[in-house]
C-alpha cells in the first residue's frame, strides 16, 4: 500500500491584523497566499502547526482557520491541522471538530504541561484513545524543542502498527532518530522530516516528504529539491539543498516567526503580524532578510 502523505507541505503560518497585540486573523491574506501556494507542486499543508502560532489561537479561530484552508486549497492538496491538546479528550474532541471542518488528518504534539508524567506508557495510551476515535488519519508529531518531550523512536514504531496512525512529522533534526527506525515502519507510513537541513537526507534515507515553515516563502526551492530527488539528480539536489541553508538559519533559527513573515513579504506572500507575546523583526533585520532573499535561486523570476 502507497504512503498517504508523500511530498512538501508547508507548515503555514497565520497572519494576524489589528494593532500590535495582533488581535484578528487576516482571513483574506490567509487565503491570497494559500492561492499564490498552489501554483507550486506543492502536496497539500499544514494548518495549526508551530509556525501557525496554534498556541496562540481559540478554538473557534482554528476551527475557522482549518474551514479557510480547505477551501482555498486546489484539488488534490492535502490537509493537515494540528490538533494536539493537552489531555487525551480535549484532544480527541479538537480533532472531532477539525474534521469536520475538512482536514484530512491531525497532527498530533504529546501533552507537554505535566511533561514530567509524559511516560513511554501515558503517551502511547494518549495516542491510541486518539487513534481509536478519530475520524481521519494520525500523525504522530515529534518536535521536542518545544514540548520537551521526546516521543521514543521505539514507541514510533509499535505507534505505527495501529491502522489509524499514519505517519509522523519529526521535527528534532535527528537523523539518527530516521536512520534508527526507518526500516522498521511499514511501507504506507510516512515519515515526513520537520527540518529544512535535512530534506534530502531524509528522502535518500527513505523518508517519504516533508512538512516545513520555510516553505512558506521559498516553495519553488523545496519543491525543487524533492522534484530532483525523484528523477536522480541527487548531485543537483544536493546543490538546492545547501541553497536553502542561509535562510532557514537566519529566518527561523536568528528570528523566528517573525522573520519567516518578514521573508515571505519579500518573496510576495502576506505575512502579516505575530500574535503577541511574538515581537515583530527590526528594520535592521527585515532589510537583512530582503537582502537574502534576493539572492536564493529560484526566486529571481518573481
């Protein structure tokens, strides 16, 4: 059986409006810039992740947001909403109502507050009384620079045995965490890499894709090196991937959220505000991040 979820996705960000507390979704400019995104080959996105500053949104806004996703994506992109809660039924009733809303699956973060009885055996009970009740497909979500949490690659894989668990977003930058249980998960399961200095690695290694932030402003490069990947052209997807190292490391590793917004508005995106407690980039560091930006391959024909 053929993964389900193979390719790019951008982990979107939300763009807010209204002042400095960032109070409002830009609806609009959500749905410009999921519009300009379809033009690229691009395998669907990722709403509510942590570049989606889910943490900073209701309910009610996410459940609007992840309504505006589906319907602005073109036919064919697939969905993914982050659902994670911080108990097993708030989580099992969010993933309830973003189905609903359309996505095609959740992506899961482990219950983090209590983070000092996250065990091997909470988490796996917490997933599976999730998997057990969703109405579409899990994926497991790794990102431990933010949870403090390291999902156990051997819980991955007994994780991986479940019909409705599907896949996993690592976003730790560990190879050796791919290259310790890659070989042991099913063939349909797909292993997506959350880190942009690892795209070719993973797929060389057998990863089936990847969910990133930096695509947001540069999707034609990380299309570009997946696209090479596949025809074998790994000399020249090597070259893409080095290409994307400057700007991950001043976007997100220097500047974060922020900067991601700042660099999508130099690639002719709308990045909109952060939502406080987020501060927006200086002067300074936009004009830096403009100036990188025109130097990326790819992007010279915008």
């Amino acid at each position: 059986m053929a993964k389900e979820f193979i390719g790019i996705y951008p982990a979107l960000v939300t763009p807010f409006k209204g002042g400095p507390l960032g109070a409002e979704v830009d609806q609009e400019a959500l749905g410009r810039n999921i519009g300009l995104l379809n033009t690229h080959a691009l395998s669907g996105y990722l709403a509510l992740g942590s570049t989606g500053e889910c943490v900073s949104l209701t309910d009610d806004e996410a459940v609007r947001l992840v309504g505006i996703v589906c319907q602005a994506a073109a036919p064919g992109k697939k969905v993914i909403a982050g659902t994670g809660k911080e108990s097993t039924v708030l989580t099992i009733d969010f993933t309830r109502r973003v189905a609903e809303a359309g996505a095609d699956a959740a992506l899961i973060r482990p219950p983090s507050y209590f983070k000092g009885k996250m065990n091997r055996e909470a988490l796996k009970r917490h997933y599976l009384a999730v998997a057990d009740t969703a109405p579409i497909p899990v994926i497991l979500y790794n990102i431990p620079q933010n949870t403090g949490i390291v999902i156990d690659p051997g819980l991955v894989v007994e994780l991986s045995a479940h019909p409705n668990i599907v896949g996993l977003k690592e976003s730790s930058g560990s190879l050796p965490y791919l290259m310790e249980i890659i070989r042991r998960l099913p063939p349909d399961f797909s292993y997506l890499v959350g880190s942009p200095y690892l795209i070719l690695a993973g797929l060389l290694l057998g990863a089936g894709g990847a969910i990133l932030a930096v695509a947001n402003a540069a999707p034609e490069l990380c299309v570009e090196i997946e696209r090479l990947f596949r025809e074998g052209k790994i000399s020249e997807a090597a070259e893409r991937q080095l290409d994307l190292v400057p700007l991950n490391k001043m976007v997100m590793e220097t500047h974060g959220i922020s900067g991601l917004k700042c660099a999508m508005r130099s690639a002719g995106y709308e990045g909109g505000l952060a939502r406080m407690p987020l501060l927006p980039v200086d002067e300074k560091c936009a004009a830096e991040i403009d100036a990188l930006m025109k130097t990326l391959p790819l992007l010279e024909a915008k």
